[in-house]
C-alpha cells in the first residue's frame, strides 16, 4: 500500500513537471506506455544518422541576423551557436537568447522546415571547465537546462582543456565522462543531439596518460551521437594532405588520421571531418575547398559517411559547404 502511494505519488510529481517545464519533448510525442502508465518521449532514431554537416558560428556579422538566413547555409544540417561557457552564454550563444520568443520561434521553424538543426556549443578555447574546478554534474544539469530554456536541438562539448588532458592522470576523461552522463540525463539520446569536437592528436594511441578521447569514446562513446573533429590547429604540416587527414598522420601525432582513428575502435560513421572556412579561421591545417572535396570522396570510396565541420560561419556558408560536398554528397 505504501509503495502503490509512493509510486502514485511520484507518478503525480512527474506528470505536473513535464506539464510546467519540459518542452524536452516537443520534437516527437510522448509515447504513454499502457502496461506500466509510464510517460516516456519516443526517441527518433534517425535523428543522428550521417552524413553531418556542421557549421560553428561565434563571430558576429554586422548586418546579419544570428542564425542567418537559411539559404546564407543551406547544405549544413547542423548549426552550432557558440559558445556556452560555465559563465553563462557569449558571443552568438547570447545574441540566441536575446532574440524575442517569437523570433527565436519563427527562425527555429524555418530552420526545421530547412532540415537544419540549432545547437549551441559549449566552453570552446576560452573555457577550461576541469582545470578551474568546475563540477561536472552541475556544470551539465545548468547547460542542459539552457539548451532545453532556449528551445535547441541539442548540444556539442567542444572541450579544450590542454591543461587538464597534457596532466595525463585521467581526470579530464573523468570529468568529460561524469558531464556526458549527466548531459544524458537531462538531453535524451534520439530527442537531442550530444556531439562533442575533439582536436584529432586526443586520439592518438599512448600520447596521453589518461587516454584522452579513447578513454572518453570507451567509457561514454555509446551517449556521443558523433564527433565534429579538430583537423586544423595542430602544427603546420599536420592533416594538409589527403593522406595525412585519412590514413596517415604524422609521428608528431601518430594514428590519429581519420580511417586510424576508426583502426582504434571509435566508430567510422562517427567521425566527422572538421576544417577551417578559411585559413585566417585557424592556425594552420586549412584546406582549400578543392582538396578537401578530394579527400572527402577518396574517404567515401572507403566507406566513410560521417560528413564534415567547418569553423566558422560566414567564412565557410552554402557556396563552401556545396564545394566541399561536390565530390561525395552533392547538393
Ligand atoms: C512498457 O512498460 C513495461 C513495464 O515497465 C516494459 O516491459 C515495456 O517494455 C514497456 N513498453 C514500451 C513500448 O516501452
Ligand atoms: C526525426 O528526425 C529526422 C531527422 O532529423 C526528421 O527528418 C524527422 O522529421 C524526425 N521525425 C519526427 C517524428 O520528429
Ligand atoms: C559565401 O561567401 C562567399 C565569399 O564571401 C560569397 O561570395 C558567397 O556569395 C557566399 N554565399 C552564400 C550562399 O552566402
Ligand atoms: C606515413 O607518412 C610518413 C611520413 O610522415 C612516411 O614516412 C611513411 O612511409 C608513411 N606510411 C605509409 C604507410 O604510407
Ligand atoms: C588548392 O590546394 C591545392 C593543394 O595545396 C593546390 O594545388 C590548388 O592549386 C589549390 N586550388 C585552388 C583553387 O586554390
């Protein structure tokens, strides 16, 4: 009888949360299970098949609206405002939130209609969550709350702390783990998108004590939908050339070309190729958008799905994107 109240009573609590602050379920219905009376959302399995398209967007654009509008992106099926730090939301991040509901709601449907899902990206360079000593759980339960408040489709954890991963005794991976899993919690797999933007060395084999992105994919690759990788930043001779982008990286940072990282374990329709839209958006490791539709079709002559990241929006657009997909994935 106790346990029928409680069970009851929880079932009551749950049924007025999601009335008054879920809009977590909006992209599907709920699906009401009739032997067990449980609300649950019915996650959309499609929701993160390959190819990928993504496209960051920190930098503002005088005269332009932030999203833009959707043909100044058409063939990208992500958008990334960035960023989210442990601070609160920047740059495009925060021009998002001060847009008007009505606004935000209009551009969010032309955006759906346009195939084009609205994410924001979180820390980025300027964020160092583990190194500063941020909690994990908390840190996810408030940026999961601020994806979900300002209705996106998900979020991408483009951690960069060097700091913390070069320390080598495991607790970036620890801490990337713990934030994931709690992501998890709040951004259900098949309703959000959970991506996270890896530089490509985090792959090599025995660089890093922790293990770096293999002890991450290991422990909570399963909750990642895919990973928009780094492939630019990384020395000046590293990952310029199809070979050494796909097959054969340098000993700088041994088997973290795309098909080695895929040898190692992580899966192969994960692995979407990220470069700068133009070379002044990086250090190094840029690409013209000729060679990089080469190696994009020689990967998909080998199996390759996963698409393809540019950082950022307006330097790479439409024009770029529909370069970039000549060779492989017209549009
Ligand atoms: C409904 O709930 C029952 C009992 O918890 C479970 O066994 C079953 O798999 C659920 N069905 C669906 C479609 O989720
Ligand atoms: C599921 O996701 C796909 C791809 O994002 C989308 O085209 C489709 O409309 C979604 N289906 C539902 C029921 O939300
Ligand atoms: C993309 O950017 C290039 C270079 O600035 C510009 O010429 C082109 O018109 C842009 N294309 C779109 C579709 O916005
Ligand atoms: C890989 O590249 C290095 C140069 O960075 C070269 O010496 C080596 O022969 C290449 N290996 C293969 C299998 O092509
Ligand atoms: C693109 O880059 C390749 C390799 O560096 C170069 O050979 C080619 O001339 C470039 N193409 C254009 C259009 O800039």
């Amino acid at each position: 009888m106790l346990q029928v109240t409680l069970k009851l009573f929880v079932l009551v609590l749950f049924g007025f949360q999601s009335v008054l602050s879920t809009p977590l379920i909006k992209h599907d219905p709920p699906h009401k299970n009739s032997t067990d009376n449980t609300v649950s959302a019915s996650p959309n399995a499609t929701l993160a098949l390959p190819p990928h398209w993504v496209i960051y967007s920190d930098r503002s654009v005088p005269g332009l609206t932030i999203p833009p509008p959707v043909s100044d992106v058409k063939g990208f099926n992500v958008f990334a405002l960035s960023f989210l730090l442990v601070a609160g939301a920047f740059d495009n991040a925060l021009a998002w939130t001060q847009l008007t509901p009505t606004q935000r709601a209009t551009i969010k449907a032309e955006y759906a209609a346009a195939g084009i899902k609205l994410i924001v990206s979180l820390f980025g360079s300027t964020d160092a969550p583990t190194t500063n000593g941020a909690d994990p759980i908390d840190t996810a339960n408030t940026m999961a709350d601020w994806a979900i408040q300002f209705d996106l489709d998900g979020v991408d954890v483009d951690y960069e702390d060097f700091d913390a991963i070069n320390a080598g005794d495991g607790q970036a991976e620890a801490w990337l783990a713990a934030f994931t899993r709690q992501l998890r919690v709040k951004l259900p797999q098949g309703i959000f998108l959970l991506t996270h933007a890896p530089v490509a060395p985090w792959f090599s084999p025995g660089k890093f004590g922790g293990g770096a992105y293999l002890t991450v994919d290991s422990t909570v690759g399963s909750l990642i939908d895919w990973y928009n990788l780094q492939f630019y930043n990384q020395g000046a001779t590293e990952y310029t050339t199809c070979e050494g982008l796909l097959t054969n990286s340098s000993s700088t940072w041994p088997q973290s070309a795309l098909f080695q990282i895929a040898a190692s374990g992580v899966p192969l329709e994960k692995l979407v190729i990220g470069k700068p839209g133009l070379p002044s958006d990086a250090s190094n490791g840029f690409m013209n958008t000729t060679t990089l539709a080469r190696c994009l079709e020689i990967a998909k002559r080998s199996g390759w799905n996963a698409g393809a990241m540019t950082w950022e929006f307006p330097d790479a657009n439409a024009t770029w994107i529909r370069s970039v997909r000549s060779l492989s994935f017209p549009v």
